[in-house]
C-alpha cells in the first residue's frame, strides 16, 4: 500500500447540512466503490438529526484522492447508482456516505422516508421530539410502494412540522425566523401544521425552527481528503477507518472489496455488468431468500470450488490476496449469470409446489446456500419437481428448528455446502440424510462444548423448539401463502390483559407467573395489517367473529389470510382462546383464579405449532433431533471432487 498524503482539510475544513444537501442533488462527488449500501435505520437518523440541532459533533467526511484512473459510483437516487470511469481530479467520498444520505434525506424526504418535528416540545436527550413515517397518509398514496403500516397516522398530527420541504424554503431561511417570519416559513413548510394564536406559543415554535434554520447552516462537518495510489489503497484506507470505529461486519469489507476489484481494468470490459448489478440478479432470482450478501456468499463458495480453492466460511477479505484476487473474480465474473438462470429456473418450481409458503421466508437465510449450491451443481436442464421441493423445505425446516447452525457452527456450513455440491453434481435428490449422517460423524449426540441440537422428547423439548422459531412455526402452522401481503406479528389475547394479571401487595412479586404466557408464541399470529388494527384490542371471540365477517363478505379481503375463516386456527384451540378472553374478562383475584388459562397456553405451544410442523413430512421431522440415534456418514465427500457442468465451465479460466 502506498503512503496516504493526508492534506489540509477540503474547503476551509467544514461543511453545512445545506452545502452536504446541494452536492448530493448536483452529484458534486463520486463515491468509492467500496461504500456499502444506504442502510442506516430511522432511529440513527432521528439521533443525527437531533445531534445537528443541539450542536454535538456528528463525524467527519473522508475523501480520497487517487493518483491512477479508476472506477467510481455516482447515485442515481432511490437506492440505486452507476458504475462509471473516475476521473483522478475528482475525490471520492470513503467514509461517510451513510450521513450524506441521511441528512439529504431528512431535508428532501427522498430516501429514507420523511422526519417530524414536533414544535411544541424542546429537544430532548431521546430525541422523543422527532418522529419518522415512511410515507406521509395524505400525502403519498399514489407513491408507488406506498404501504398503509408504514403511513401510520401521527396523533396530534397538526403540532409536528414536516421538514421535507425545507429544501423549497430557499432565501425565505436566509435570516433568523422570528415572530414575523414564522407565519410564512409554516405556510410553505407544511400545510397540515396549526400555528397557534398565542403570541408565546408562536415565539417558543419560531425559537425551535430557528434551532433547525442554525443547524441547517452550521459548518459542523469536517471534510478529510487523502491522497492514495490506486484502487486497492483506497479499500485498505476503508478498512482500516472501519475496524477502528464504528462496526463493519467481514461481510461489509469483503464486499467493499469484490465491488472494487470487480472493476479492475484488467479483468473488466466495456460495458460489463457491475458486481451490485450481478449480485442483485442472484437474490432476485432467489425470490428474496438471499439477499445481496447472501447472493455474494453463495457465488464466492462456488467459484472457489470451481477453481479448486477451500470454502470460504467465515467470509474473510484475506481470501482476496494478490495471489488469488484475479482467478476468483474471473471465476465469479463468469459463473454469476450461471447461477442466477439456475436459481430462477428452480424458484419458480418451489412457488408452484411449497408447502411451507410465507413460512420458507422465516427459515435460517445460510442454509438456502447448500441448496442453491446443490441447485447450480445440478445439471442445467435437470426437470425440478415437487419431490426435490420436498426434499428441500424439509431440510430448511429442521436444520432451522433444531438449531444445527447455531450450535454446530462454521464446521456444519462447510459440511453441508460440500455434501450439497457433490449430491447436485451427481444427479442425486437433496442430500438431507447425508448431511444430517456428517454431522452426527463431527459431533456425536450432536453437541459441541455446552450447546447441543435441541429434541423434541418431551413437552420441555417441544416448548424449547417453539420459542427458538416462533414466527416460522405460526407461519406454518396457520399457512400462509407465500405471497400474502402485508400482515402483523401480534398477540391472540391482546397484551393489554398483562395489567389482569397484577398481584395485590404482599405477595412479594407485581404479576402472577403466568403473566409470561401472553408472550409465547401460541398467542401469537400473523394478521393482515389493516385488519389488525381494527381488531388487535378486542376479545378473541370478537376478533373471529370479526374475521370471519369479512372473509364471507369478501374472500380475498383482510380477514382471510389462511385456509380457513379463522386465519388458519384450529377449531380446538379457537374455543380455548375464546374461553381464555372469557375468563380473563372476568378475572378479579389473580391469586385464586383457576389455572385454565395456563393450559390453554400450553395447549397452544405444543399442539397447534409442533404438531403442525413435525408431521409436515410424517415423522421425518425427528430425524433432526438430538435423541435420535443416527449412524455417521460412512465417507466425507472431499471437497468438490467430481467434475460438474460449473466446474468445467470455471476451469477454463486461466
């Protein structure tokens, strides 16, 4: 690496929000490829934007200026960007990113959605005073994208300010807001803000969008330029700032380093398609199974074993090494499209044949790994069918219910990946049972150190399995379609019932025991938003009554989310919930009360959700547990040792 020039400071040294806002929008910057998406979450936002307000420093700006020509990203906006040559005049931002975006997007409401302020109320240490909506419910219905829970009303709507136009106030926020400007700052601002009458109360709201008007205009962000050799400087410089402040994952650097390298003049061409661009087309064509990094992980093993190179579990950026660096990214540069026919073509099969539906998206993201490698492994044109989706949702099932990552580790990833592979290559059907024999051949009883997989012997057992994968075992168990639309994770018996279940003083405790039941996950569903709101507070006999109303009034309308009028309960434990609203309603000494509800919660956890569950492949599910004696694999496949149509293809790589 070449020495960094750390120069003066850009500019005199700071920024203001405004300046930061007008580069933005005029593209004024290139950004480094190794930047990470814009995945900074509201409540970071909020903070930023109340550490603006009180004057706290808010980090510095790290540019680099690069000696050789190379490529750089511009944003397109909406989360996307273009991969273009950089010219070396132009310095290109390393560290910062995620605030150029945030504060661009608190003062446009392009981005990440839009921030109020509330007027009446000083700052406070919380930021309590600013709230986010996504969408604004008035404003942005014909948005596309727009979605009824992400617009939730704000109450008292008429006392926050929105600040998404403050951009358009323009000259207006050149001088001080005072009492005679107030009126027109608002008016322009936000139409849906009431300023008041009251002379004191004007002058306290003009104070405080005077406080907004000082932060808008504050230089308060350092710019630091550095002075590098060439693209490989520029992502050792990111690291090195990352690793030392706030936390990147192995997964950030390692992609920061596949999007730089990808570009290197000597392994590109014209007009090649960019390392997010081919990655994007992996999880797209995974149905969202994979998500970007997901998709990075799964192309990077493959291409390592097609090149004969050791899995690459955990993700480390030292695999990139000079040494290595040019044959594995001619190898993902040429199986990325490969993989992603392959997987589209095997996607559209398991829609068509899933048993699991919405629940497929609750199952552990790594394990969809050993079944796509298997997937691309296979031959090109091998017919899928609804035996191999089978086969399939039972190991993602079980794998994910009984843990074996969480507590096998890295080893089982390997395992699995290797044993998919030379099933895939072979022609064979999803080597389930194989896997499972490698790893009772690793870990006997399947324990390693103080964890082991968890069983399903007993009532304890079926409890433990059910609150490791709530969401993905009432998913199932209420069936729901793979392409429901947008539904709640919410409480049966509402969780206002928590207070009925308050002890008088003396007994030493504030609740009774069984309070913790209305958190299990058999009190749990998942309900169509808008349908949730409407009935999240009532009685359980209310809420079915409800729900079945609108089922038969409208078959595809909110209250019929599963296969039935109930949203997929049961008609047992549908009666135990009613009777447990009934008595809880008239529950008046928590002390002395019977312990019927304690049973219907249990009920609800080892009937309803395991049942359901384990019998989705007969009895194939025990298979999975740790008190079910399996004899090892006799022969751990070496590494990706047959020949298979990918392997031939990346071996023609020099």
């Amino acid at each position: 690496m070449s020495n960094p020039n750390l120069e003066q400071p850009i500019e005199g040294g700071r920024l203001a929000p405004r300046d930061i806002v007008r580069r933005r929008i005029e593209n004024a910057w290139d950004l480094a490829l190794v930047q990470r998406d814009e995945v900074w979450k509201e409540d970071r936002i909020r903070l930023l934007l109340d550490s603006l307000i009180m004057g706290y420093p808010v980090g510095s700006l790290l540019f680099c200026q690069i000696d050789r020509p190379g490529m750089a990203s511009i944003p397109l906006g909406g989360g996307q960007a273009a991969v273009r040559q950089a010219e070396t005049s132009n310095p290109q931002l390393v560290d910062g990113q995620q605030r150029v975006f945030a504060i661009y997007s608190i003062f446009t409401g392009r981005g990440y959605g839009r921030f109020y302020l509330n007027a009446f109320r000083d700052p406070s240490r919380d930021a309590g005073y600013i709230l986010w909506r996504r969408f604004d419910p008035v404003l942005d219905t014909e948005v596309d994208g727009f979605n009824e829970r992400e617009a939730e009303p704000i109450a008292d709507r008429d006392r926050y300010v929105d600040l998404s136009n403050w951009l358009s106030l323009g000259e207006l926020i050149e001088a001080e807001i005072d009492n005679s400007r107030v009126a027109a700052v608002v008016s322009i601002l936000d139409y849906q803000f009431r300023l008041p009458d009251d002379a004191t109360a004007r002058t306290a709201i003009a104070a405080r969008l005077e406080s907004v008007r000082a932060a808008w205009l504050r230089k308060s962000i350092p710019m630091i330029s550095a002075s590098v050799r060439d693209p490989e400087d520029v992502l050792e410089v990111f690291s090195r700032v990352n690793r030392g402040g706030a936390p990147v994952s192995g997964n950030d650097l390692y992609f920061a380093a596949v999007k730089t390298f990808w570009h290197d003049p000597e392994l590109s061409a014209p007009g090649e398609t960019s390392a997010h661009a081919a990655l994007k087309g992996i999880a797209d064509a995974t149905g969202g199974l994979l998500d970007v990094y997901g998709a990075l992980s799964l192309l990077s093993r493959l291409a390592l074993a097609g090149i004969g190179l050791s899995d690459m579990v955990p993700v480390n950026v030292d695999r990139l090494s000079k040494a290595n660096k040019r044959p594995i990214l001619r190898s993902m540069k040429s199986t990325a499209p490969l993989v992603a026919k392959a997987v589209q073509r095997f996607t559209a099969v398991l829609h068509e044949h899933t048993r699991m539906g919405y629940a497929l998206k609750m199952t552990r993201t790594q394990l969809w790994e050993d079944v796509f490698g298997w997937v691309v492994a296979s031959d090109a044109e091998r017919e899928w069918t609804e035996g191999d989706i089978s086969q399939v949702e039972e190991y993602v099932l079980g794998a994910t219910l009984f843990g074996y990552q969480q507590v096998l580790g890295d080893a089982f990833r390997r395992d699995a990946f290797a044993v998919a592979l030379n099933a895939g290559s072979a022609g064979r059907e999803f080597p389930t049972r194989e896997i499972i024999g490698v790893a009772h051949g690793r870990y006997p009883k399947l324990k390693r150190g103080r964890q082991q997989v968890r069983g399903l012997l007993n009532a304890d057992e079926r409890l433990e399995v059910a609150r490791s994968a709530p969401h993905l075992l009432v998913a199932f168990s209420q069936q729901l379609p793979l392409g429901v639309g947008s539904v709640d994770w919410d409480h049966v018996v509402a969780a206002e019932n928590q207070s009925r279940f308050r002890l008088p003083p003396g007994f030493g405790r504030r609740y009774a025991p069984t309070h913790t039941y209305l958190n299990w996950p058999g009190n749990f569903w998942f309900l169509d938003s808008s349908a949730n709101r409407s009935v999240q507070e009532m009685p359980p006999r209310e809420k079915f009554v409800r729900l079945r109303e609108w089922a038969l009034s409208d078959p595809r309308g909110k209250g019929r989310i599963g296969p039935d009028l109930n949203a997929g309960i049961s008609g047992a434990h549908l009666k135990a919930f009613e009777a447990l609203g009934t008595e809880l309603a008239s529950l008046t000494n928590v002390a002395d009360a019977p312990r019927s509800h304690t049973r219907a919660f249990k009920r609800s956890e080892t009937r309803w959700l395991n049942s359901s569950a384990t019998e989705l492949h007969g009895c194939s599910m025990r298979r999975w547990t740790c008190s079910r004696d399996w004899p090892p694999s006799p022969q751990m496949p070496t590494w990706w040792s047959p020949m298979s149509p990918i392997d031939r293809t990346l071996l023609r790589i020099d």
